[in-house]
C-alpha cells in the first residue's frame, strides 16, 4: 500500500445522501498491512466453526428476518429501491447459508465472513493494492462501472440511479450497501494490504460495533508479527 493506514482513512466519506435515507448509520473502517493471508488454515476454520455454531443459536426460535440487524438492513435496502427478498444483506446471506456451512475461500475472508456473523453486523473486505483513491458510500448515478461475474464470464455492469454503492475512483467496489463485491478488489491469498468496512444500523450499539472491530483486529494482528492496523467510525 502507498502512504500511510491513517491516510487512508483520513479520505474517506459517507455521503449526505446516504445519512438522510438512514440517520443512524454508522461505518467502521478498519485497515490492515503486513500480514501474510494465505490460504484457509486452522484458525479460520475455528473461526468459521464459532460463527456457524452462534448462527444457528441466534435461529433456533426465529427466522432470520426477524434478527434485529437483518431486519434492519432489509427496511434500509427497501429505502433505495431495493428487494431485501432479491437481494440480500450480507449478513443475512452469510447468517442463513451457517446451517449447511459458511464458505471457505481464503484466511482474510474466512475472517470477516465469521466475525460478521459472530457479532451479526455485515463485513466486507477489498485488496487496498487493487484500490484507487478513497472509499466513498454515495447514491449512484447509474454510470459508475461495476465489474463482475454472470454465467462464469467477466462482465461489467452499472447500478441503478440511486442505489447506495461504495466505489473509489476507478468504479464500485460493493452494490447495494453491502451485497456484492467487485471481482477488481477483492481479497486472495495474495493480498497484503485489506481495507474491511463493517456497516452498522440502529439495532446494533456502538459498544456492540465497537466489540466486532476489537474482535477482527485482534484476529488480523495474529496474522503476522509485523502486522498494522488502523480504524475509523464514520458517522453522521
């Protein structure tokens, strides 16, 4: 990564657009350099067993649309136009796909997949050597460049007019808030550099968002011994 985590995260920026459509969000960034990711390995497979065993704790008496935070996410996705029933918020992806198994694709995201629904709060992860510019969660215009995979071939798309989006200056990183990830940035055995953004709504505390950023910065430091993280909250 070019120049410092604190730069960095020193340019980043929530839109007001996004503010008025939801008051109470709040975005933890977290970023982290020198570690040595890798391969999937026995401390994500830990990780990912708690998380699927806190899962199907939190569903034994509901359906995962009545968690809090799910619920939460999918009233902030029908508030851009959205079908939380079409597309859904990660952390209600990753909370109903817990029964049969979370994925498990490399160290980093075996990470923030379980640490997402440990503490139920959404997480996404993006190579930072892959980024351009600062991160930015803005209201699309429906032009921005979105690169992705449909029927197993690479392929471009573009959100819709209003959709809430991450990007940077080369496109979108995440659609829909928190629902898919660009294939340019996203993290690999490789990746040295990771920018995560964990998205919080009303339901969740700013002590419980608090206790997940603790929790998936403690999980990043044991990844390396020369390993730095920094974080920032970004809210209205």
């Amino acid at each position: 990564m070019t120049g410092s985590l604190e730069t960095f995260l020193s340019t980043a920026e929530v839109h007001d657009a996004v503010f008025s459509l939801r008051p109470d969000y709040r975005a933890m960034l977290v970023v982290a350099d020198g570690f040595d990711a890798g391969p999937s390995d026995a401390a994500s497979e830990d990780a990912l067993q708690a998380g699927e065993a806190a899962a199907r704790a939190a569903l034994r008496d509901r359906p995962v649309t009545e968690v809090p935070h799910v619920a939460a996410w999918r009233e902030a996705y029908r508030a851009f136009g959205a079908k939380p029933q079409r597309t859904r918020n990660s952390l209600e992806a990753m909370m109903r796909r817990a029964e049969a198994g979370l994925p498990r694709i490399n160290r980093l995201t075996d990470l923030y997949n379980a640490v997402s629904v440990l503490h139920q709060v959404p997480v996404g992860g993006e190579d930072l050597d892959r980024y351009r510019g600062a991160p930015r969660l803005v209201r699309a215009t429906g032009e921005e460049p979105f690169d992705t995979v449909a029927d197993g071939a690479a392929v471009v798309e573009h959100p819709e007019v209003g959709e809430v989006v991450w990007c940077d200056e080369a496109g979108v990183t995440c659609r829909r808030w928190n629902w898919r990830q660009a294939t340019r940035t996203q993290l690999s055995e490789a990746t040295t550099s990771a920018l995560f953004i964990l998205d919080a709504l009303g339901p969740m505390s700013d002590e419980a968002l608090d206790a997940a950023t603790d929790d998936l910065t403690d999980r990043l430091t044991r990844l390396g011994p020369d390993v730095s993280v920094s974080s920032r909250l970004l809210a209205q």
